[in-house]
C-alpha cells in the first residue's frame, strides 16, 4: 500500500479551510480542493471544536519591536529609563517594567524580548467559567436535562438579573464545551447537546441540515404550467 507524506499546512491554505469551513461546506469537500483525504484536515478543525480562532493581533498600548531595540540601545548607552521613556513618549514605568520581564541574567536583547511577550500573550486566558464552579455546576445540570445553552444563559440572565458574576453568554458555553480546557465543562456533557456534534458548526449549516429556511414540497419555477403565462396582471 502507498502512504503519501505527510502534508504541513500554510497559514494561507488555513484560512481558505477556515473560511470553506464557515461557508458550510464538508470536510470532504475542502479536503478535495487540497487533493487530499478528509482526515488529513479534520485535525485542524477538531483543534478548536469547529470554532475559527480569532486571528491574533498586537495591542495597541503594547511596545513593538523598534520601541524595544530603541530601549536595548539606550541601556547600551547607559541612558536612563526616565531619557529612554521620554524619547519614546512613554511612562518610565512602562520602561522598567519591561526590563525586568523580559530581560534576561540582566541583559535585554530587543528581538528575544518581543519574541518572549508575544509567546506570553499566546497563552490560553482563563475563561469565565473556570472561575466559577457555581456557573459550571448550573449549566451541567441544565444541560443533562436537555436545556440548550441558549436557553440556559437567558434563565441565568432572568433568575439572577442583577448579579452578572452568574450571567454567561451561550457562545462562552459552546466554546468551553467544543474547546476543552482543565477545570471547565466536562467533554461528556456533548452528548446532551440537541446536535450531538462533537464540534461547532456555522449556525446557517444547521438550519440547511435539518430543512430550516426551506419552502416544503416547493416546485421548480421550469416547471410550471404553460397556463401560467395566459393568466391576466392586474
């Protein structure tokens, strides 16, 4: 049997899976745009529960890499923070800040720096639910009765309306339940999901699948009648 190697994806080619993805289409059918099995591109969708991750982006408030290699030429000048900060237009406190977090044995190199503050921003934040084993335990209970997460974060909203500490959005449900994370929802608890899916997909795929937005027994407007043409306008 012939094994074909194995395929590394480009950013590129991710987002037009991604975007296939969003549109409806299958994983076969985009696997097919690639010449390749479903399988080799269901991982990448699986990853994150069906769910596109967010394309990731520099704070505007954060330092870019010329402001750091102008603080790494500046210590090398034995200039003070407080001359670095006001040739940069920031507080000297910014400044010192980061030296201390991303220098290193007391040396600070600007593109080790910027590399070391964009993998910290890369690290998954903790989400609402992590930090509330109250919530956590509210939505399992609706949800092993068969309560949507739609319907589960309005009766929150309603049963508690002025204590947002215990309103959770049905998105952020979805997302922990398809995006497995410690200490959030349990992945069992995707049988009681009405869909029964083990990842997320596109709300307008799922009204097609089920009929939704479909007029019934609807016929072909090549075959009407002949008649049809003699009828009078008003």
């Amino acid at each position: 049997m012939k094994y074909r190697t194995r395929i590394y994806y480009t950013e590129e080619q991710k987002t037009v899976m991604w975007d296939r993805w969003q549109k409806g289409d299958s994983l076969h059918a985009i696997a097919r745009l690639f010449d390749r099995n479903h399988s080799s591109i269901a991982g990448i969708f699986s990853g994150t529960g069906g769910i596109r991750p967010a394309r990731r982006t520099r704070s505007s408030i954060a330092l870019s890499l010329s402001e750091r290699e102008e603080i790494s030429r500046g210590i090398a000048s034995d200039e003070s923070m407080r001359s670095i900060a006001i040739r940069l237009g920031r507080a000297p406190s910014i400044i010192s800040r980061e030296i201390q977090r991303n220098g290193v044995d007391g040396k600070y190199s600007a593109a080790r720096a910027d590399k070391r503050a964009w993998e910290r921003a890369c690290r998954p934040k903790s989400c609402k639910l992590a930090g509330s084993p109250w919530l956590r335990r509210a939505i399992e209970i609706k949800l092993r009765v068969n309560w949507s997460p739609e319907q589960i974060a309005g009766w929150l909203k309603r049963e508690y309306p002025g204590d947002e500490s215990k309103h959770v959005s049905h998105e952020t449900i979805y997302r922990s339940l398809f995006i497995q994370a410690r200490g959030v929802l349990k992945k069992e608890l995707l049988q009681y999901l009405r869909s029964e899916r083990t990842m997320r997909k596109p709300i307008h795929v799922g009204q097609l699948e089920d009929g939704r937005g479909k007029i019934p027994y609807a016929i072909s407007i090549s075959e009407r009648p002949a008649t049809v043409e003699d009828r009078a306008v008003p």
